[in-house]
C-alpha cells in the first residue's frame, strides 16, 4: 500500500475517533415538512425549505415539463430564452440592473470573486463567512484579512490601513449556522467610506428577509446609489425550495462576468425547464407574505416554548434557530434521541461551526405546524431528563 493512502487511513480513522465522521443517507422529501431518511419518515427540522415551496404543486407539475435541457455552455449554445427571461426577471425583482444565473451558489463564488480581484487586492472576509466564501477568497489570490463576526469597527480599522489594489468586502447576510444577521448597510457605508466593493452572500435571506422577501438590500433599504457597490448572490436551494443561484449587480459587472468568471464560461447552462421552475417559484415568493407571517410565528412559539431548556438557543429572529450543545458527543446523543422520537434534527460538528459550539440546527418552516413544534420542543424536555 501507497504512503498516501496509509496516511489517508490513519486520517479517517482519526475522524472515526473523534466523532466527526460523516455519513449520508438515502432522503426523500415528503409533504407537511417531513422526510423519508433511510426508510423512515421524520418530522424535519434539517431543510433549508423555510417558505415551503419545495413541494407546492405548481412547481412538482413543471419539474415535469418535457423541455429540452441545455448541454452547452450559455456562450455555446446553453443561454435558452427562459433563461434569458429569468436573469431579466431577477434583476427587476432584486433591484439591480442585471444578473447572471449559475448551477449553485457555491459554484457563483468560485467564479465571481476571482473575476473580481486578484493577486495585489485585499480581501476582508467575516470569520464565520460560509466555506464557499473563504474558498473563493483563497482562489482569488488576493489577500485575505479576517475580521471578528459583526465587528464593524474592526472592519473599519483594516480598511483604513494603507493596502495595495482594489478592497473588496465578503459578508453572509444571514449566517446559517448562528441566524444572526450581518449590518449590511454599516458594510456599504464602510464600502463608500474607504472605496471598497461589497459581494454579499444572502443564500439564506432571499425571501425571508424583506417586507416583500427580496432579501437583505430590501430589508435594509439600500439606495440605488449603494447598490452600485453590491454584488448580490441569491440561491434557489433554501426558501425557493429549488437549486441553482443567480448573480445580481451592475449592467457593466454582469457583462465582465460574462467574459471572465470561469465557473460561468465553462458550465453547461440551467436547464430551461428547470428556468421555467425557477420563474413560477419566484411568482409565488412574491406572494408568499402569509408564509412569511407564519415563520415568525414559528420563530416565537419556539423561542417561547424552550426556555427553561438547559441548551441554550443563539440569539436569532430567522428561521435558523441554533441549539447550542457544547462538545460534540452530547450534541450526537441529543441528536439521535430525538431521532428515535421521529424527528430529524442533525448535530452539527467542527469543523462546520467552532470546536466546543456543537450544536443542533433547528430550520424552522412555513409548511411545518404549530403542533410539530410543539412536539419538537415536548421531545426536547424529555431528552433532557433521560440525558441527564
């Protein structure tokens, strides 16, 4: 046997050790916010589906739909015309003038943040950024200079140093393993402040934050002046129950993505029924205020419900409420109760959040009813007891 696999040997049976091993599981969606896992059906606190649209008949009638997928490029031949329908229908709906669709938004990063900035430009990424982010950034070749969570007078000291070439700032909106919520407007007024570009993550936002749901650039009012410094990511795989991403930004930005962002020239494009999806669950994310209601009603009801709880749940007004746990054996054990309980509630390990922060992740939904919260937060007190 190869050196490298000995080694790789000795790495997975260290993960083994340490209760960070992985494993994945057959998952079926199911209506009413539950999931087929391994053959059994849970009450599901796991997904991102938080307007529960990822099952509206609408849209499972149009996966349906018989339109030839794309099987190129969109600079080949892959831009379909639902496409182009789409990207002008997005970048009317968020506020900017253009916007350019990806597979995901991981894959949006990868290729946007190079075309961005490079080698002698400065990058200024918040410390709990998601992994697609500080990947990008380290792509980029640029400078990295981390910043404490939140932590706009840290931010507005680094910027104000003395540094070489373009600054760009890189912020989640809505972080998803906390539920906190970054100052998107102190981020562009230190942007204006020190000639800096904002690339906002709001993966988790769009369509919860917002009186109408498009996100955090409407739920902090931002100008059209200060959107000129944004570039907005928004993905379709959390409240828009779908999968892909979409990039927002000025006209000139769209058009130098267009021609430099590899992720971009060199993907097959969406697939026009799958275009044609995307345009319908936008229509309903546009309606979708009564949802919108119903989360934070959710939100309420659980907040309420579990404070005489001995975790505490992380200060958050989102549907990501965060169980903090502590070390990550009893984070499994409270996870794998409430399994037995027919409950789906994953624990969450480093290296995805801090060491000694394990924790579960409760992803709170408008198809769920008050009644399953309740049972979640019933299931809850009793693991408490017998985990005693």
């Amino acid at each position: 046997m190869s050196a490298f696999l000995v080694h790789l040997d000795q790495q997975l049976e260290t993960l083994k050790t340490r209760k960070l091993w992985r494993q994945r599981a057959i998952s079926r969606p199911l209506p009413n916010a539950h999931i087929e896992r391994n053959g059994q059906v849970l009450l599901n606190f796991a997904s991102n589906d938080y307007l529960g649209l990822s099952q509206h008949p609408q849209l499972k009638r149009l996966e349906a739909q018989d339109v030839a997928g794309a099987t190129a490029s969109p600079l080949i031949c892959g831009h379909h015309a639902l496409a182009q329908a789409l990207e002008q229908e997005l970048a009317e709906w968020s506020g900017f003038e253009a916007s350019r669709l990806f597979v995901s938004g991981y894959q949006a990063s990868l290729g946007v943040i190079p075309a961005l900035i490079g080698t002698g430009d400065t990058i200024f990424c918040d410390r709990l950024n998601h992994a697609s982010l500080i990947d990008a950034s380290r792509l980029s070749g640029a400078r990295l200079r981390v910043y404490p969570h939140r932590d706009m007078a840290r931010l507005d000291d680094l910027l104000g140093r003395p540094t070489p070439g373009f600054k760009l700032v890189i912020s989640d909106s809505l972080f998803s393993m906390d539920g906190t919520i970054a100052p998107v407007d102190e981020l562009i007024a230190l942007c204006e402040r020190h000639d800096a570009l904002l690339y906002l993550d709001d993966a988790h936002g769009l369509g919860i934050l917002g009186e109408n749901g498009r996100g955090a650039p409407e739920h902090f009012q931002l100008t059209t002046t200060q959107r000129r410094r944004l570039i907005y990511l928004g993905t379709f795989g959390k409240a828009a129950g779908q999968g892909g991403a979409f990039i927002a930004c000025s006209r000139k930005l769209a058009d130098w993505f267009t021609q430099s962002a590899r992720s971009y020239v060199y993907s097959t494009g969406l697939a026009p029924a799958h275009c044609a999806s995307l345009l319908a669950c936008l229509q309903l994310i546009k309606q979708a205020q009564p949802q919108r209601t119903l989360l934070k009603e959710h939100i309420q009801t659980l907040q309420t419900l579990s404070q005489d709880l001995p975790w505490r749940l992380a200060p958050s007004d989102t549907p990501v409420q965060s169980l903090v746990v502590g070390e990550v054996e009893p984070a499994l054990q409270l996870a794998e109760t409430l399994l037995q309980k027919g409950i789906w509630a994953p624990a969450i390990r480093p290296p995805t959040v801090p060491h000694h922060q394990a924790r579960l992740r409760i992803s709170l939904s408008a198809a769920h009813r008050q009644q399953d919260i309740e049972k979640l937060v019933q299931a809850l007190h009793e693991a408490a007891h017998s985990l005693r």
